[in-house]
C-alpha cells in the first residue's frame, strides 16, 4: 500500500520557519527555548525575561543550548516582536498578575500559549479578565491558549475526551498522585515539606500554598459537559508524616508536612458532578488508594454508563510534559479562530515536528 | 463562587430539536434509536433499512422503545429528510459497500456521523473514495465523519492525545484484548471460535476473517503526528484452543479456534512507527502480555520523551461506547466546517445531553 496524494495535508504553512518569542525563562521557561532550539522550522526571534542577572545574555545560552543570536530583554518592544507568529508565555500562575503581559503579546499581534494556570478556564473565576483578553484576541487576530499538563491535561482534556464514550455520565473523578522525593527542590518546598502543619494552613488561608488551577479544571470538565455548576469548592490539606523522610533537598520530622492533599469538586443543584484529588508528598505510596504499584500515578473515573476507568501507571510527569503541551500548541493556535480559548475548543493538541505542512 | 454569564456558552441552537435520521436498523442502529429516543433535543425524523421484515414498523417499537411515530422505510427519499440536520449512519464495514448511500444522504443535506470502519481514516486506502466524498459534502456544506471505538477512539484518537504531553515521539503501541465469552454470539461467530484453523484462514484469505480498521487507525494516528508512511501491513491469525472452551453460545474443541490476533503496523524509512494489537477471544487471559488483572483491557504505549502508558482495566466496551460515539458527536459535526473530516479535525466529542446551548 502506497501512502498517496488523497491524504489531506493539514496545515498551511505560513512561511519556511515560524518566529517564536519566549517569555519567561523560569525552570519551564528555559526547557521551552531548549525545545524550541532544536525544533525543525521553529527560531527564536525574542526572549523575555525581567531578572536582572540575564539582561543581554543569548537566551541560548541562559537555557542551557547552543547560542540563539537572542539577547534576553526585560520587556518586549514592538520592534523586538518583528517576524515572530506566537508568543509562548510561562511566568506566573495567576491570571491578575499576567494579564498585562497577556494583553501587550496580542497586542503586538502574537498568538499566544500560556502556561498561567488560572487561563487554562477562566470564565468561571475571572470572567471579567477573560472578556478583556478575549475581546484584545479577537481585535488583534491572534488567539490566546491557557494549557499545560495540570490545568490542560490530565484533569480535564482527558477526562473531558473518555465521557466521549459514555452515553450517561454521572460523576467525572480525577486523582493525580505525584511522588515528589525525585523531583527538584522547588517542588519540594511548594508542597510544604519540612514545615509544622500549623506554618502550612497559614500559607493556605494567605494563598500561598497549594497548586493552582484545580478549580479551572472542574469548571472546564464541566462546561465541557454543558454542566451549570452551582459552586466550585476547593481544599487544602497538609499531609503530616508519621516518620521522619529524608530526601535530597529535606529532612521531614514525625509531626512535619510530608506533602499536600487538595481537593476541588463541583456541584450542580447541590450534587457533586466532577472530583479532582491531587496527592503531592515525598514518598505518597499508601496514602492514597492506589490501583497500580508505582508511587506516582494518575487515574480517571468516569461514573455512567458505561463506567470508564483510566491508569496512568508512573503518571504523567510534570516538567518534560508541560513544555511538550505548550510547544506542541503551536499550530493549533495558529490554524485555529481569534480569540481566547480553551483546550476544549480545540482538535486533540498532538506531538507536533516542528514543520507546518503546505495544503 | 457563582457562575457568571461571561462563561462561552458554546454551542448556537439550531432550532428547539435536532431531527435525527437513523440508517441501519443492525444491532448498533436500534441501540442508536434507543438512546435518540431519550435525548432531550433531538427526535428521530426517519429510520432506514431494506430488511423486508422491518418495512412500516414503528422504529421505536423496532429498536425496543417506545413509539415514535416514524415508520421504517427501505430508502431514503428526499420528503423523508424533511427537518432533520443529521443522519447517523451504521450499515456495513467497507467503504465501497456504503459510498452511494452516503454520498446520498450528503445530497440530502445532511451531516453524517458513521460507524463505517473504513471511513474512520479513508485518505490511505481509499483515496479516491474519500475525495469524491469530501467534494460532494462540501459541496452540499455539510461535515461527514467516520467514528467508532475502533476505529475512532482507542487505538487511534486517545494514543493521538497523549501524544501531545510528549517532546520526543519513537513509536505509538496500542493493545486491545477483549474477552468475547461474554460477548453477544455474532461477535463470538465474527472472530471464528469454534472453527477450524484451515477454515479461519481461508476465510482470512477471503476477506471475510478480521476487525475492519485497524489499518485505518494507524494512518489515523500516523498523518496525526505528520508521518508519512512507506506502507501498512495487516496480519489476522487464529489463536488454537488447547483444551476446551464453552461458553453460551459455542464449544470450542483442543485444536479448533478460539480467537483472533490481528495485528496492523505503519512504517517509515522502513522502521516500526505505530503498532496496534486485537487480541478478541474467548478467554483471552495468559494469551496477550497484561498489566493489569481483567480479562479484557485496552493499553496504550507512546515511546518517546516522556514515555506514556495508559492502561484502562476493562477496557472500553464495545456497543455502549459505539453507540455514545456516534451520538455524542451531533453537535460537533453541526458545528464543523464543511467536508469530509476525521475525529483528528474536530474538538474532543464529549458527551452530549442532547440541548445545544444558545450563545
């Protein structure tokens, strides 16, 4: 069998190589340029980042890759922006805090991919920012996408796409469980380890501690499903350790903080219509019910008819993933309508090569 | 937390019901009927089929639900489509076999979702089936699309999607075992229990032996992710019984079959890209490598960087899921572009309550 010219080709290409800007060169930030350095018709036209240590440097550099020819600025100038097709933005979690960056990108005629958690679903917790947003998209041509792997992924998109299978649905659960003893140090530290459960309830009543983007997720699953939910609630608990652990980066005592459990679910007419649990401790094995072996895991359920039931045996790991999920936007944001939109308004974001293919 | 109206309500209300009509009045199409005949929003304008013994039943009464005033008829003519926006399509197999009646339906005006197995990827093996296909629906504006669980979902749309979380993709491997002991007795009859290994591989030989799709699914999954493949090879083979198998419906002596094991496989430059494995059987388990302890189970591997396993305990039953496939895809081919698209084109079908939500 011969693959034959019948296939249809896809996506049209915009020209020999698409202009990328980096802004944000954080952990995630960086592994994004690594990508992108090393992505067929993809080039790095500017690289953002306020630090003062990484003004002027090559952005290649400061990533760890061969030199770009890219200096690090600490805003983006119109000028700066010249030749590039997308903007791909990992700062901050918050949608206040990056709303201005988001809106000065489009503004410079960017599409844009995001990983701010909160703009992975934003109508139902900050609808008033996604109309601003939605509203500059639309004015300029461009679109916006809030993805990632944790909001974008595994608890909602793929949740979203198993009840595709199901001709009643009555309950979506998520768990996501995520051993943190091999990650980075920073990672460690998010989830409270080492501190007295007294230091990690205050840091959640100020807002300071937990991951960010639960609740987005149970809104977009439910949207998804034409579900009006009533409320959203979310909780955060420390995971206090019964024995002392020591990893790379912290020593935990019996009656420190091992990790978190958070929660958020949705109610609709006072049922609860979408579960999402996330376990993120240094050694979670036994903590939370576990239908595989490895520590880290992630599981869907779908409650309907019929039941579907999802493993992802070692999880779906964090860091590699989340740059795939943004890098592999690329020419979905380019090919799809103005706007701001969601990864459920979207075809199924899949491994992309680097090259648009010419229609 | 409220929600708000600044929330996209989604999808425009093409009128207060969608008129649906069913084409095929099989196993498959009468379990359409039954979940058409509960969905609020949508009512059955026509139901279709030549067998003489169906001819001006009530299709309700047909399918095992209530009446619904329709009667069936043996083909479509043009007043019988009068107020329906779609029809669901599930006759036979092959493409050839179903290309009139859809280009008729198409002529019609109506969009079309189909469990045609070779339509769920028609551009590799049926080229010119699929253009002439895609000209007559763009020409009428209406979207046509081939889906299923398999094809559709499991060994081609979900390995898509989790192929977007990764940087690096080797090889996408899809596993598909499904215990047919309690299954219904055409399914037993289709994968040739109780036969001879000469007589199933005749029947093999003749076409008439094997799942139709696999190899659609994997120039599915390949033009996904942008590989153009050298070519595709399909093998069915029998699994021997070696001691004897009862089960309701057939007795399967040592030496006579119990199953079929079918691969598909997609290269590039000559190396393995996309494998897929049907293990269905009668008492499949200890014949296919598994990870988990149900007889059945569907299992997806991407190779690459991060590695991705998905295993799903179970597996994705068969008719439930067709029918929920089928029917939750309404909205997003009213919604599509014109023209004859794959599950690939389309934002993740979701499951469907039946209401389109007014912007």
């Amino acid at each position: 069998m011969q693959m034959t010219e019948g296939q249809p080709a896809g996506r049209p290409s915009p020209g020999p190589s698409i202009g990328v800007v980096q802004v944000g060169l954080g952990h995630i930030g960086r592994a994004i340029v690594r990508r992108l350095a090393v992505l067929d018709g993809v080039h790095v036209v500017a690289a953002v980042d306020p630090a003062p240590e990484l003004q002027g440097r090559d952005a290649g550099e400061v990533a760890g890759t061969h030199p770009l020819g890219v200096k690090v600025v600490p805003e983006l100038r119109q000028e700066d922006a010249r030749g590039a097709s997308v903007a791909l933005h990992s700062t901050l979690s918050h949608l206040e805090q990056v709303l201005p960056q988001l809106v000065g990108l489009v503004e410079s005629g960017l599409h844009v991919v995001s990983t701010c958690e909160e703009l992975a679903w934003p109508w139902f917790h900050h609808p008033e920012a996604a109309r601003a947003l939605d509203r500059a998209a639309r004015h300029a041509g461009v679109t916006v996408l809030g993805t990632g792997v944790n909001p974008g992924f595994v608890m909602d998109l793929l949740p979203l796409l198993l009840t595709g299978v199901c001709t009643r649905v009555d309950r979506v659960v998520a768990r996501r469980v995520v051993d943190a003893s091999r990650r980075r140090e920073p990672l460690q530290r998010k989830i409270g380890s080492g501190t007295s459960p007294e230091e990690f309830r205050r840091l959640v009543r100020e807002g300071r501690m937990g991951h960010v983007g639960l609740p987005e997720s149970v809104a977009l699953v439910a949207a998804g499903l034409g579900w009006r939910l009533d409320r959203i609630e979310q909780q955060v608990e420390p995971i206090v350790a019964d024995e002392p652990i020591v990893t790379e980066h912290v020593h935990v005592q019996p009656g420190q903080v091992q990790g978190l459990f958070q929660t958020a679910a949705g109610y609709q007419d006072g049922r609860e219509r979408v579960r999402l649990e996330l376990w993120m401790a240094l050694r979670p094995q036994h903590l939370a019910p576990s239908p595989v072996e490895s520590a880290s895991f992630d599981e869907v359920r779908v409650e309907g008819e019929p039941p579907v039931h999802v493993v992802i045996p070692e999880g779906i790991s964090g860091d590699t993933a989340t740059v795939a999920a943004v890098t592999n936007a690329i020419p979905a944001v380019m090919e799809a309508p103005p706007g701001l939109l969601s990864v459920r308004d979207l075809p199924p974001v899949r491994w992309w090569g680097g090259r648009l293919v010419v229609a």
